[in-house]
C-alpha cells in the first residue's frame, strides 16, 4: 500500500502497532491532536477503525484504536492459487498428507525463486533481499539487525492467513524456507499471527 495521505499513514501504524492512542498518533505523525482526532472520526465512520478502552491505574480510561475487519481488507491478501475450501476437498479426497505435499510442493519453488535472488550476496546483503521479497509479496516486512551475526525479521502482514490459520504447515515450510534461503539452521519463529499473536517475528542467526 503507497503511503500517500494522512489516512493511509494512520492505516500503516495501526498496522504496524496494532493499537494506538490518538496522542501516540499525533507524535508519530507530527500533527496536533485534533487534526488526528478529525482523520480518525472519518474512518470510524468509514468503518475502517476500532476504538478499545484501556484502563489506567489512575484516571480515566484511555482510547484506543485498532483495525477493524475492513481495515485489514486494504491490506495484500494474496492467496497464490490457494483456498481453504479447495485443500479441504483435496484433504478429503486424498488425505491430509496430500495437503502437506501441496505446501512442500510451494515451498520448493519459493526456495528455488528466492535463492536465484541470493547468489554472491553477504549474510546481511541476504537478509536485506529476504525483506525486499517479502515487501514484493505483500509481508509488510522489516528487518533489524541485532548484532553482527543476528537479525529480527517482522511481518505485520500475512497475505495467506485465512489458509496460514487453517493449515499450520503453512508456516512450517516458510521457516524451513527461509532456513534453506538464507543457509542457516538458526531460523526461529518467535511468534505467529495464526496463533494470536500481533505480527510473525523471526530470529534469525548466522
């Protein structure tokens, strides 16, 4: 998604954050308070945000806003020939084993697409192509280096969740993918949107 108005970069931080208050917007932003008030009011009307209550051990609650199920629409959502009702015919049919050939099946030719893009590249040349895929794929991703050998990967997004949620294999041959990409064992998934959590996160070592 192009970050071009105030909506769209108020779209990507709640995306991004998962939830803020209109104070936190406005120093993200550098905009007063009253002009993010304003923005936010028109797409609570558009349907596009939520509004949660947070508690404060002293005062007053405080608001705060977070995507709502239409937001989240404007984000990529790429199935890639996929569909849950499609591998729960197959599953039927076949057996769930044929289910997991299909991901291994994808997971080779994404290894195969993305190690093309890998060759004479240093560890972190790699990882700054891993993010730039992921981007292309519509992931959202963002890499953080944590010291010379290690690196954080965050995707806030995930193009096939509705397929990731109903088939974990899904997220099992991404990792396995990213091992075989990046040429070392040291992949670990730290968290996971299909379990509840906010974004995936990666630990990445060399």
């Amino acid at each position: 998604m192009q970050l071009k108005t105030t909506k769209d970069r108020i779209l990507d931080l709640l995306k991004r954050e998962v939830r803020m208050t209109v104070g936190a917007l406005s120093e993200r932003l550098e905009i007063t308070d009253m002009a993010v008030r304003k923005h936010l009011s028109a797409m609570e009307k558009d349907g596009l945000i939520a509004t949660e209550e947070i508690r404060q051990p002293m005062g007053r609650p405080v608001q705060s806003y977070t995507l709502s199920a239409k937001g989240e629409l404007l984000f990529p959502k790429s199935y890639e020939g996929l569909s849950v009702e499609f591998l729960q015919d197959i599953q039927a049919l076949y057996g769930s084993k044929s289910v997991e050939q299909l991901f291994q099946n994808r997971e080779k030719r994404l290894t195969k697409e993305y190690t093309l893009r890998m060759q004479k590249k240093s560890h972190q040349e790699r990882m700054q192509e891993i993010q730039t895929i992921q981007n292309e794929k519509g992931y959202m991703a963002d890499i953080t280096k944590i010291d010379d050998n290690s690196y954080e990967l965050i995707e806030y997004n995930c193009p096939i969740m509705t397929v990731a949620k109903e088939y974990k294999v899904a997220c099992k041959c991404e990792t396995s993918m990213f091992k075989n990409v990046l040429q070392t064992e040291n992949v670990n998934r730290t968290s996971c949107k299909t379990e509840g959590n906010d974004h995936c996160r990666f630990q990445i070592s060399f």
